[in-house]
C-alpha cells in the first residue's frame, strides 16, 4: 500500500467523526451529567434551570426542605434522585444563604459516613475562607480559627489548609525576599496534600460523640461567614451492594441528624435502602420520605425538548427524531431520565456519523445494541449466567426451582439478581398470575445466543 493510500484511509477513518451540524447542533445536547452538580457556578446551575424538568417528587422535595428538617429522597437507579438531591443544594446556597456541602458515601466509607460529614464540611468552610470575599467576616472567622487550633488539632490543621494570614505572609516575605519566592506560595504548594491527609485520618479516628461536638462548635464559624446553616446532602447510596451498612450507619448517626435546627439533611437513598428498611427505623429518623419515579412519557419528551430548545431554539422533537425513533426510544427506557438521555445521545452520534439530517429507528437500534454490549462487559459472572439461563428459558419467575437449579442460586438471591438487571435495562418483568415473571429484553437476547 502506497503512501497515498495510507493517507486516504487515515481520511475515512477521520470523517466517521459525529458532525452535528446537518442535525442543527454544534454540540450533542443530551450528554449525562446531574443538573445542578456545579451548584455553586451561577452561570452553569442557571443554565440547568431551564432544562429542569419540574415533576411532582421535586415539587414535594422543595416543600419539605428546611433547616431542622431531614430528608430521604429514594428510588430506583437513573430516576432522577441526584439532581434533586444537587437542585436543593442549590436553592439552599442560592435563595437561602444556607453553605452546601456534598458527601458522597461509598462501599469503603460507609462504616464512617459520619467522620466524611465532618470531614467535608471542615473544607467546605476552608473553601469560603480561602475566597476571602467579605474582610469582616473572614478576620472574625480566622481569629475564631486561632484561638481553637492550640487546644485542637482538628482547627490546627483547618488553620495550617488555609495557609498564612495576611500579617504572617507580609512578616515572611520581607525575610524571603531576596530568594525572590512567595512564602504564601510555598505554603500552599507544599505539603498541602499531607496536610490534608493527617486531617483525613484524625477526623476518621473521632468517635460519633465528638464529630456531634465538633459539628456544634463549627456551626458557630459558618455563622460568623454569613450563613445561616448548612445544608448536607449525602449521596451514593445506589452503589453500595450491602444496603445493611447503609442501615446501620443512618440509625448510628440518629444523634447527628437530631443535633441542631442549624443544619438540612438531604439522603438520596436506593429502592432497596427502603425496601429492606423492615421496622421504620429509617424513616424514623426522617421527617420526609421522597419517592423518585419514573417519569411520565410527557415528562421525558420535555426533558428532551428542553434539551434540544438550549442548543437550538428553532428545532422541535419532531425535526429531530422520526417518530419510530422517539417511540422505540421511550419503550426501551420505560420512564428512566438517565437511560433514555443516555440512549438518545448515543442514537444522535449514530446519525451525525452517518451524515443524517434526523435520528430513524435504525440509528437507535444501533445505539441499543451499542449500550447493551457496553453493560454485558460490565456485568458480573453470575449476572451473565443468569441472563444466559433465562434466555434458554424464556421467561421464568424466581420462584422456579428449574430457575434455580440452572442459575444455582436460592430464591431471594435470584431475585436480588433479578432486580438488578431490571434497573438495568436488561430483563423485562410482567405480572402472570400471581408470579413476577421476568424475560431477557430482545437486543440483550442476541448478544447472549
């Protein structure tokens, strides 16, 4: 093969690149990210307004939030929980001078999900002061600051993370200035990260009583920075496998929740957290529980419609997407925002590729067949061979015993299983009788025979 050739190939390849432009965009508009999740980004999080899709759990959500007030927001994975889990840390930074703080829980964490609150609100707080926005509040709060890190280590090492004051840098760069460097420069770049890991392991090694005192003392210099209170939003709870440690550290941190009318707690919780919570001890500590559904096909065209008007305000659904293509794609996603956003931004790459000027049903089938290999690959062993056996057997219920003899797991594991894949797109589940009967979506089928 000559040069030239080589070249012309290298030319095929490249124009298989998306080009949105006979589609109307610059930009593929559905793209998967959490509305809000830059609350703290004017701009971005006013941006996400207009594409907010108002349904009744958000509207419930809004009702029930407060200071004093904690909420369990929970659902299946994809339903819409994270955004507004972040929508509420936005109203609260934006509309009530409440300072947000994001904890993200997962598998290695759970156990001290505690400490991580502590943990992420001591740099929530180091994040304001170091913005040094307001001189009055900020010199309060660092002589607040000096005066609590001699008796603890905690305030020494949030003092050490914010770096010098303006009187330790001026003294400091008079002695460095014939090296010609900053000290405050310094002092930020090194050793920052170790710092930050000392205060990581401290933190963690409190017991529940003192992150409850701690939490208390701090309310005092988030204060004294102009807010009002806190708002805690803790999240992640749909990737822990082992709901009972989500149980076990809600119900330890009862004491926490109850502390102070100061601060907002927001969970977003799986359908299992709810499901496995037998004797209310979770919604106990509660004062609202929130259930995120799946959307109404009304609400899933105007999140898409909003979508499309934000990159393009003379295109409607109907130039984007023939009308198979819209119906297989809101048949496939039955009512999950984040699988059908996923699926339409997938079938968008397809047509733009192709040089289409609209999505058909052809450019979404591909996309479908796309995401399933992408989740096949990503499954475990055992999710596999189940999907294989109940391909083999058409449809089956968990109660089977042939199901379980070929799958060799017991009826409650199998339905976990079952479950699973569900959320996952995977397997459909009918009602027959009395039975939960469950079979392999048809584009997973193909790719397991």
């Amino acid at each position: 093969m000559n040069t030239c050739q080589h070249m012309n190939a290298f030319e095929d390849i490249w124009r298989l690149r998306p080009d949105y432009s006979l589609l109307g965009f610059k930009s593929n508009p559905f793209t998967i990210t959490p509305l809000f999740f830059n609350y703290s980004d004017k701009g971005l999080s006013e941006r996400d307004e207009k594409l907010f899709v108002p349904t009744e759990s958000a509207r419930q959500s809004v009702t029930s939030f407060g200071l004093g007030k904690r909420l369990l927001v929970w659902g299946e994975v994809g339903v819409g929980k994270t955004t507004i889990m972040n929508m509420l840390l936005y109203l609260g930074s934006s509309r009530e001078d409440l300072l947000p703080i994001r904890v993200v829980i997962k598998e290695d964490t759970v156990s001290r999900a505690v400490q991580e609150l502590l943990y992420n609100y001591c740099f929530g707080l180091i994040s304001e002061l170091r913005k040094k926005k307001l001189a009055k509040p900020v010199e309060s709060a660092k002589k607040w600051l000096l005066e609590k890190k001699y008796a603890d280590k905690l305030y020494d090492f949030m003092t050490r993370l914010m770096g010098p004051f303006e009187e330790e840098i001026s003294a400091e760069k008079r002695v460095s200035s014939r090296a010609g460097l900053s000290v405050a420069v310094q002092a930020e770049t090194a050793g920052e990260e170790a710092l930050t890991s000392s205060l990581r392991t401290y933190v963690q090694s409190l017991p529940i009583r003192a992150v409850q005192d701690r939490l208390v003392e701090l309310q005092a210099l988030t204060s004294s920075l102009g807010y009002r209170g806190v708002v805690f939003a803790i999240d992640e709870a749909d990737h822990i496998e082992q709901i009972d440690k989500v149980l076990a550290m809600l119900t330890a941190s009862r004491e926490i929740f109850f502390t102070s009318q100061s601060y907002a707690f927001v969970v977003a919780g799986s359908k299992d957290l709810a499901d496995q919570d037998r004797r209310g001890e979770v919604s106990g500590i509660f004062d609202s529980t929130i259930h995120v559904g799946r959307l109404r096909e009304d609400d899933i065209k105007q999140a898409l419609f909003r979508r499309v008007q934000l990159e393009n305000p003379e295109l409607t659904l109907q130039k984007v997407f023939d009308n198979e293509a819209l119906i297989a794609i809101l048949q496939h996603c039955g009512g999950i925002l984040k699988t059908t956003l996923r699926l339409a931004e997938n079938a968008l790459d397809e047509a733009a590729a192709q040089r289409a000027s609209r999505i058909n049903l052809k450019h979404v089938m591909a996309a479908s067949r796309r995401a399933s290999v992408s989740l096949l690959s990503n499954l475990k062993d055992y999710e596999i061979n189940v999907l294989r056996v109940l391909s083999r057997l058409g449809q089956a219920s968990p109660g089977d015993r042939e199901f379980q003899r070929r799958a060799q797991l017991s009826r409650p594991r199998l339905t976990t299983v079952l479950n699973a894949l569900l959320d996952k797109r995977m397997v459909d589940k009918a009602k027959k009788a009395r039975k939960n009967v469950y079979s392999v979506k048809p584009h997973v089928k193909a790719f397991l025979d």
